[in-house]
C-alpha cells in the first residue's frame, strides 16, 4: 500500500510539470515574424514551361507501325523549358534562379514559395519569368508600385491563364 502512494504522489507530480511546461509554452513564449517596421513579400509560383522542342505530325507508315493504342496522329517532345524567375524591388534583386522541371523527363511542373522581408513603405517591384527556351527575353513581365504598410504580407503569385504576375 505505501508503494501505492509513492506512485500516486510521483505520477501527480509529473502531470503537474507537464501542465506547467505546455502552460508556460503556450502562452510565455513569443514570436515575431516581423520586425514592427517591416513587410513581407511572398512568391508563390506553380507553372510548367513550354515544350522544348516543336510538335510534328506522324506519317501513316508511322501510325501503320505502331499498336492501335498508341496511335496518337501528333508526337510531342515530354521535356519542357527551364523557368528563369526574377524578382526585383527597389533595384534590389530579392531573387534570381533558374529553375529545371521536375520528373525523370524533366516535363514536370515548377514549384517555388519564397518569403523577403522589406522594410514598410513604397517599393517599386519587378516581376520577370521566361519559360522558354525559344524566348530571347522574359515573356511575362510585370513592374508595379506597391505602398506596405508594417505587418503586411504582399502575395506575388503567377497565373499564365490571366496574363502573368498577379498582387494579392
């Protein structure tokens, strides 16, 4: 029995530490994602380059040739561009890459989500992105005047369906 009680008065004991520590972490500790005089701008950017090379029309000897579910008339190259994405605010390049498509063909999508911290205030950004490899330029081009007040969060996403760079 007075093992019993030892137990007891350890077990209550530790619940009590417990309580204490997920007490103290959740409401003691604080976090600040931004300085009190700064923004945020995030990227986020999901987009598949265009076909690297052109598509062509198969003969039909070809077609002749192949098993009949195979038989599709156009045969198209899988491998797609690389996307060269660049960011700029204030003259200032928050950032520059080349970015290769996923998949073992490299005829996947492109992924990026990147987050700059700015200070508050007006900036003047430079949205750039070429995904092709037959552009000698970038081909979606947006330059905007944006005023970000402290703690704001300004979203660059990219939408080719509505003509590029689209502010949130």
């Amino acid at each position: 029995m007075v093992n019993n009680g030892w137990r007891y008065g350890l077990q209550v004991l530790n619940y009590l530490i417990w309580i204490a520590l997920i007490g103290y972490l959740s409401s003691g500790v604080s976090y600040r994602l931004l300085e009190p005089n700064q923004a945020m701008i995030t990227l986020a950017l999901t987009h598949s380059g265009q076909l690297k090379g052109e598509c062509r029309k198969r003969t039909v000897e070809e077609l002749a040739k192949l098993p009949p579910n195979m038989r599709a008339p156009m045969e198209c190259p899988r491998g797609r561009s690389p996307i060269e994405v660049r960011i700029v605010a204030d003259n200032q390049v928050l950032f520059e890459k080349t970015l290769l498509p996923a998949g073992l063909s490299g005829d996947g999508r492109v992924d990026v989500y990147k987050q700059f911290k700015v200070p508050s205030g007006p900036h003047q950004l430079l949205m750039q992105l070429k995904d092709s490899v037959k552009a000698d330029s970038f081909n979606y081009v947006r330059e905007e005047k944006v005023t970000l007040v402290p703690g704001q969060i300004q979203f660059i996403e990219f939408n080719a369906n509505v003509g590029g760079f689209v502010l949130k």
